[in-house]
C-alpha cells in the first residue's frame, strides 16, 4: 500500500513536470518568433517604434524557457534590440533611454534588483560627482587665463569643455531621474 501512495505521488509529479518543459517548450518558440519579428523590423519606419515597444511587453509577459536554450535566446534578443536601435533614425538621447529602460526593467527582473538597481544609481552619482569636480577645476582654471592677455583662444577651448561637461552633467542627471521614476 505505501509503495502504491509513493508511485502515484511520483507519477504525479513527473506529469507536472512534463507539463511545465512543454510549457517551456511553446514560450522558447514564441520568444524566439519575436526575436525574429525584431530581426526583420524596419528601423525607419514610422509605426516601428510602437511595434518594437509592444514585441518587447510580449517578450516580458512570456514565461520561462528551457535553460539549456536561455543563453543562446537571450543573445540573440539583445543582438536583435541592439540592432534596431542603431539603425532606428530616433535621436541618440531617445536611444540612451530606450536603452537605460530595457536595462532597468532586465535589472527588476533580477533577485536582487533593488540592490542592483541602487548600485546603477550610486555609478551614475558617481560619475556626476566626478564630471562637477572636473567643471570646477576647468572654471578655476579659466579665473586663471582672465589675467593672461595671450590666453583666450586657450580660455575658449577650456569653455568648450566646460559646456559639454555640462551637457554630459544633465544627461547624467536625466538617467537618474529615469532610474528614480521608474
């Protein structure tokens, strides 16, 4: 009587289990339909980038795959995002954020997200500190050539920096926002 409970708690699991690979099985194919649906996108076409963002929710509604299959899938999905991107005609900041979201997103998806995506923030401020440091000094530096009669195209070369320190500073401080909202 026991050996009986066992094999049928044993059969009953090995069903379940057989049940979840299939179902593993039909999200790796429809997860690798939607890699080649990204693959044939056209990047400059107007409705593309509203394709292109609801193929990316189907992609996050499908369910697990097979491990032996999740490396070469994942590959070939960021292969194929990546792709679209550089060859979308969006301007390059809305590139950095598409890009910045799906990394944020791939981060939620993780154990430790919280954590990840508070160490992405602490490198952001971390670069942000370091870029303000520099524009102080370049600014100090410019108090310098204020004195010197022979300096000026020095001193609009080191204003030039300046400017795209700054520009670099809010595209930082951009990503931190995105990072914060999200």
């Amino acid at each position: 009587r026991c050996k009986k409970a066992c094999d049928n708690v044993c059969d009953r699991k090995r069903g379940e289990e057989k049940e979840k690979e299939s179902e593993y099985e039909e999200n790796l194919l429809s997860k690798q339909a939607i890699c080649k649906q990204l693959a044939t996108l056209d990047a400059n076409s107007k409705e593309s980038y509203s394709i292109f963002k609801q193929l990316l929710s189907e992609w996050k509604s499908i369910g697990f795959v097979p491990k032996k299959d999740l490396s070469a899938l994942q590959t070939s999905y960021s292969q194929a995002v990546k792709t679209f991107l550089d060859s979308s005609t969006q301007n390059e900041d809305e590139k950095r954020k598409i890009k910045l979201s799906l990394e944020i997103e791939d981060l939620k998806s993780k154990p430790d997200a919280r954590l990840l995506i508070q160490k992405k923030e602490g490198q952001i401020k971390g670069r942000i500190k370091g870029l303000e440091t520099e524009a102080e000094t370049l600014k100090n530096n410019l108090l310098f050539f204020a004195r010197s009669k022979n300096a000026s195209a020095l001193a609009k070369d080191v204003e030039d920096k300046v400017l795209v320190i700054e520009k670099q500073i809010k595209q930082l401080l951009d990503e931190l926002n995105l990072i914060k909202a999200s």
